[in-house]
C-alpha cells in the first residue's frame, strides 16, 4: 500500500463531530480507527517508522490518549514506555508543569526518576492542535535531561500552528494533517 492509500484509508475512518467540545469545534474523533484491526496496526506502523533505526530508548506519552498510541509504538521500536500523567496520580516524586488551555490551565507530572540524562526519548500523542499539551510534557523530559529525538502525532491540524509552539524539542511527525 503506497502512502497516500494508507493515509486515504485512516482518514476515512475519522469523524468530523460538530461542536464537541464546545460550540465552534469541529472534534476529530479517531475512535472508529481504533475499532479497526488493520487501520489500527496501519496508523501505528506510519507513526512509528520515521524513528526506526534511530535507537529510541523510550516513548513518552501523556494521559490519556497519548497512552493509547505510545505503548504500540514503543512496542513496535523495541522501546519502553513513560507516562506523563494528571496530577496526583503517580506514587514519587515529580516533575510538575502547569500549562494553558483554550478554556483555562491543566498539569501534567512526570517520575523526576523516569528518565536517565542523555536517554532518546519520542514524544506520542493522538493530536497536536495549539501545541500546549505537549509542549509542556517536552517540557517535562527536557527537565530531566532525556534527549527528544521526535514527536510523533496522528493528527496534526496546521491551521492551529502547534508544531511552531515544539521547535525547540524537535521535528513534528504527522501521519493526517487538517
């Protein structure tokens, strides 16, 4: 399957879901992609391919969505995998960045022991809209020394101009762009 069939494939399973979450919105709803086997293995496979070979130590991926998309791609890179979480929902002590939403602020944690000094990390996520999310777990990372060799995304929408947001913490890999 050449690239543009693959990404032609994914992006028919994505739905568009007007007003979600807050009037205005068009929410790019990925849900039905999970539920498909082979679009699935696909989506992960393309995400992942552009890090193979690069001697990736561990993915990082933040609660929750970043979770479902960082465990493959860790497992297809031979990779471990680091969750960036909520606050108050890992056991030691933590790195702590609070970042802006469109609609207010978030927090994100991260083990301070969770990453050794010069590992190769790879950043994963479903989506990358205004870039606040992951910039502040790249923040995170960057905290304890790690080197981000990428950022890996399924959907990216451009319009928003997030990657601008990551520059510092490397390229921005985007399997579906809107």
């Amino acid at each position: 399957m050449h690239n543009e069939e693959a990404v032609a494939r994914l992006e028919n399973l994505i739905r568009d879901v007007p007003d979600f979450p807050k009037a205005g919105v068009i929410y790019k709803d990925f849900t039905p992609l999970l539920g498909d086997a082979g679009a699935l293995a696909l989506a992960v496979e393309l995400m992942a391919n552009p890090y193979r070979g690069k001697g990736i130590d561990l993915v990082v991926g933040a609660e929750s969505r970043g979770f479902i998309f960082g465990i493959a791609i860790a497992q297809a890179l031979s990779a471990g995998f680091v969750p960036v979480r909520k606050p108050g929902k890992l056991p030691r002590a933590v790195h702590r960045a609070q970042y802006d939403l469109e609609y207010g602020t978030d927090t994100l944690e991260i083990h301070q022991d969770a990453l050794a000094s010069g590992t190769k990390v790879l950043m994963v996520d479903d989506l990358l809209a205004t870039g606040g999310t992951m910039e502040a777990a790249c923040g995170l990372v960057a905290k304890t020394g790690a080197v981000i060799e990428g950022i890996a995304v399924l959907i990216e929408l451009e319009f928003l101009e997030g990657s601008k947001r990551l520059g510092d913490f490397g390229d921005v890999h985007s399997v579906l762009r809107y």
